[in-house]
C-alpha cells in the first residue's frame, strides 16, 4: 500500500514537473498499397499544450520525429580479396534493425542539443544501428548505415518541421516505396534551450489492398495452384505469340 | 509508367522491364538459349530480390521457349526423341542439383561455387566455339573444305551400349552419354538456377555432331518442361514466384522471341556459331569483371526479414 502510494505521488510530482505537453496527430493511419503504389507521404500535426503558470520561454521550441520501420535481422557482407578473385567473406548480422528511419526536426541537431546529448535522444542513425553503450559505428555498422542511405530507406531532413503558430507545427513523413509492410513508429520530441521538455508516440501501419493482397494471399495460401496458374499463363502467352506471328 | 508487383513488394518501371525482357527474347529464340542467364542478373540488378528473380525468371523462359518450340516444330526442326531423353535426364540432374544446393548452402559456399562456376563455364564453352567457328570460317574463305564437322570416325562414346537411332538428326549413338549429358547440365542449371540452354546447344553441336537447326528446337523443348516444372515448384515451396512481374516479363520476352526465331533463319551456321560464341565470351567478361575489380563498396547486406 505504502508503495503503490509513493508510486502515485511520484507519478504526480513527474506530471507537475513537465511544464508542456505534445498532442500529434497524422494525416492517415493506413497506407495502402495498391497497384500503384510508389511510397508515400503523411502530414504530422503536433500541439504543444503548455501549463499556464510558465507562459513565456525564452528560447523557441525544437521538435525532433523519428520514423522507424518494422524492424529485423540484417546480414552485412564484405568483399575481400581471395587469391585474384573479390569475394563476399566476412558477414556480420545485426538484429532489431529497422527497415527504414527518418530523423526530421526543425534545425539541425546538433543547435537543437549539445553534440554530447545527441545519443541520448535518438538523434543519429548509429543509435538505432548500435547496441546500447557502444559509441560510434564503424566497419560493418557504418557500411548498413551507408547503403540504407544509398537506398533511401534511411534519411535525415534537418529542416523539415515548420511551426505554423508558436504552439502548432506540421511536417510530411515519407515511406520509402521499397519499405517492409508492417507497423511503423513514430516519436516526437520537443525541446527547448537544449532540453527535452515532452515526448508524444504514434504510428501508421502499410498493407496491401485488393489485387495486390488477392495475389499475396493466394501466393501465400494456394502455392501449387498458384503455380500451375503461372505457367499455364506462360504457356498461354508463349502458344499466343507463335499464332499471332504464324505466316504460313 | 510504374506498377507495384505484390510479391517482390517494390515498384518497377513497367516499360523498361518489357524492354529489357523483349531483347533477352530475342536472343533466346535466336540461339535456342532460355536466355536465364542474362536476365536474372538484369533483374537483380534492378533491385528485384534475387530468390523472385530466379523463381519469376523460369516462368519467363517457360513462355519464350513455348513460342520457339512451336516455331521449331512448325518447321520440323525438332528432333521429340532425342528432346524427351534428354528432358529424362534432365530432370534428374535437377533433383540432385537441388540438393546440392541445399548441401552447399548449409555449409556457406554457394556463393563461391556459384561465381567460379559461371566464370568457368562461359569462358570454357565461350572459347571453345570461338575457337571453332573462327577455323571453320578461315577454312571455307580458303577454299577448303571444313574438316571439324566432316570427320568419318566416330568418337568412342557413340559405341557405348544402349545404342539409339535418332533419324531426324541424323544421329546414331548410345544413350548413355547422351543421358549423361543432359543431367550434368540439368545438375549445373539448377544451382545457377539457368536452364542451360548454353551449355545444351554447343554440346549437341560439338560433341554429338546434331545439324545446328535441330539443336536449337530441341534444346527449346528440353528448356520448356524443365521451367514449367522449376515454376510450380518455385511457387509451391518459397513461394518467390511474381505473377505480375512474369506477366510483364512474358509479354516482352514472347514477342523478342519470336522475332529472334525469325533472324536466326537468315543467318548462316557457321557464323550463328560465331556470335553465340560471342555473346558467351562477353557474358563471362561481365561476370568475371564483377570479382576480378576491386569493389568500390566492399560492403552488400542481403534482404531483411521483417515480422509482420
């Protein structure tokens, strides 16, 4: 009793303490992926509700989102000289790597904090990469890093959260048309005078709809059938072919 | 014009997937090649997963050959017998080449085997036709007669037992290194995942003396049954098969291969010898420049699994 008690009043100092809060909203919670599909964007609106007894702050708000994509387990391998031949040798797999990640705030980060903070919020890529602790990816972390970014499926936009009134902002989220389908996560964090002041959670999911999920599913649930189905058209195609172009 | 395949999960460019699938044809039913191994490089290439490539791939080959097979046999250039024996062993050498896959897999090698066989193979066959029709063509612009393909006696291999008479191209041999044959290079086309048609054509041309023109049908027909069965299979166990992407691929291959079928008509043996020789040779420089230059990105990482 006496615990749960301590819990409840500290929950409540924590609270008084906090003098914003951070409401977000997106534009679409589902993105669906149909024929046509080639990526898409999302619009994020964030209110920041402040206690009234500090009004005033001296330095502007700084909002960092992150959007991070269903996460796996990726295989990096490097290419090493084996007697006169260039060969994939070593590999090193790295777990719990999201599929894709944007880092997205209102200036770069590194005036929103000190360049010491910057792990601690989340604000480079190798803290997504890294195991806890570790301080900078190199070798194979830095190469994932490299070649997601060579593939934009990871990017960073250092100016691309606009306030429309000192308390509104707004900013688009790109999903890469190459990005996993799944559930992607997004966190919001504001900051001012290089501290953070409240924190807010979201997220979007990406799925198939209709001819697209119809092929999936029968792909998925009827192999064989699905199977025979293709070859049948390919030999369809290939019978169609030989009599369109008959000149006897 | 951008269309989002289902399976692959990512968006292509329809028109330059039917470009690339229309010249790959047109190659494939020029020499009576499945034309695999041009165009699942070309697909990864452009980002499509390798496991879909290879599985959307063979329905591909399936439709180009079904055109050229039919091209083929309209004009009685097909020998059936001799094209079911070696489908027999074809077969064969398939189901032990995957499980020498699997074998290969498990013990990290595939890559390595994959690479150094593919470099091997097409410059061995790449040279040895080059080398060939180059003689060939000298000898007739002296004025003598070719000596390569009129020799009287017979290699010790058409002795074997099991003898076989195969009328339609003139060839009367044992079955056994026939069968042999066809289930080496159905052992070799399915861990390089190709249907072997490259390896097929020379072999029947050089070491059993078939007419070039019933080589090509032949080795169509043999290519056709193995891709319709490599494509269920594909489907029923990794379900890697793109049935949007195959559409695309099947449309421009059929057409490329038909009009490939068409030019090999007007070109002579000797020299159609020399330009499948040709490409061979610049196909193996492409593959062999891929581990022979030091990468500018040592680094690859293979696709990511997700859960869903």
């Amino acid at each position: 009793m006496r615990a749960l008690l301590l819990i409840l009043a500290s929950i409540t100092w924590l609270g008084t303490a906090r003098a914003e809060s951070l409401v977000v909203s997106l534009s679409n919670q589902h993105i669906d992926i149909n024929s046509t599909y080639a990526g898409a964007q999302l619009v994020l609106f964030g209110v920041v509700i402040r206690d009234g007894r500090n009004a005033t702050r001296a330095d502007a708000y700084d909002v960092l989102i992150s959007v991070k994509g269903p996460a796996g387990l990726v295989t990096v391998r490097r290419k090493e000289l084996f007697g006169p031949i260039w060969l994939n040798r070593e590999q090193q797999k790295f777990a719990n790597i999201p599929a894709t990640l944007g880092l997205i705030s209102t200036r770069p980060f590194t005036e929103i904090v000190d360049s010491e903070f910057l792990d601690r919020f989340g604000m480079r890529f190798d803290n997504y990469i890294l195991p806890k602790g570790a301080v900078q990816a190199d070798g194979f972390a830095a190469a994932l890093i490299r070649l997601k970014q060579d593939d934009r499926l990871y990017a960073i936009r250092d100016r691309d959260v606009s306030f429309l009134s000192p308390d509104v902002f707004r900013a688009t989220l790109d999903v890469p048309a190459t990005g996993p389908l799944g559930i992607y996560n997004v966190e919001v964090s504001l900051f001012a005078g290089g501290v953070r002041l409240a924190q807010a959670e979201t997220f979007f999911t990406v799925g198939k709809v209709g001819f697209e999920q119809l092929i999936a599913r029968e792909a998925r649930d009827h192999g064989v059938l699905y199977g025979m189905a293709t070859a049948a058209m390919a030999l369809c195609f290939g019978w169609l072919a030989s009599v369109i172009f008959r000149r006897d | 014009m951008d269309l989002y395949l289902p399976i692959a999960e990512m968006p292509i460019n329809v028109l330059t997937v039917l470009a690339v699938s229309a010249a790959v044809g047109f190659v494939s039913g020029m020499f009576g090649i499945g034309g695999g191994f041009m165009m699942t490089p070309l697909l990864i290439f452009m980002g499509v997963p390798p496991a879909i490539a290879v599985a959307t791939g063979s329905a591909q080959i399936a439709a180009s050959s079904t055109t050229g097979t039919l091209a083929y046999w309209r004009r009685q250039a097909l020998d059936m017998r001799l094209g079911l024996l070696l489908l027999c062993g074809g077969m064969i050498g398939t189901v032990l080449g995957v499980w020498a896959f699997g074998a290969l897999r498990r013990i990290g090698q595939l890559d390595l085997v994959i690479v150094l066989s593919y470099v091997t193979l097409l410059f061995s066959v790449g040279t040895l036709m080059m080398v060939e029709s180059v003689k060939t063509l000298a000898a007739k612009r002296r004025g003598q007669p070719a000596n390569g393909s009129q020799r009287v006696h017979k290699p010790w291999y058409f002795k074997l037992p099991f003898s076989m008479q195969f009328p339609q191209s003139n060839l009367k041999a044992s079955i056994i290194p026939l069968v042999a044959l066809a289930t080496l290079i159905g052992f070799i086309g399915a861990i390089l995942g190709i249907g072997g048609g490259f390896l097929m054509v020379p072999a029947l041309i050089y070491l059993f003396r078939v007419p070039t023109a019933i080589v090509v049908g032949t080795s169509l027909f043999q290519i056709l049954f193995t891709m319709l069965a490599a494509t269920v299979l594909h489907a029923a166990t990794n379900q890697a098969v793109d049935i949007l992407l195959a559409l695309i691929l099947i449309l421009g291959g059929v057409f490329g291969a038909q009009f490939g079928a068409r030019a090999a008509r007007n070109v002579r043996g000797d020299w159609f010898r020399l330009m499948l020789a040709v490409l061979i040779l610049t196909i193996g420089v492409r593959f062999s420049l891929d581990i022979l230059v030091p990468p500018q990105e040592p680094y690859s990482f293979g696709t990511q699994e997700t859960r869903r």
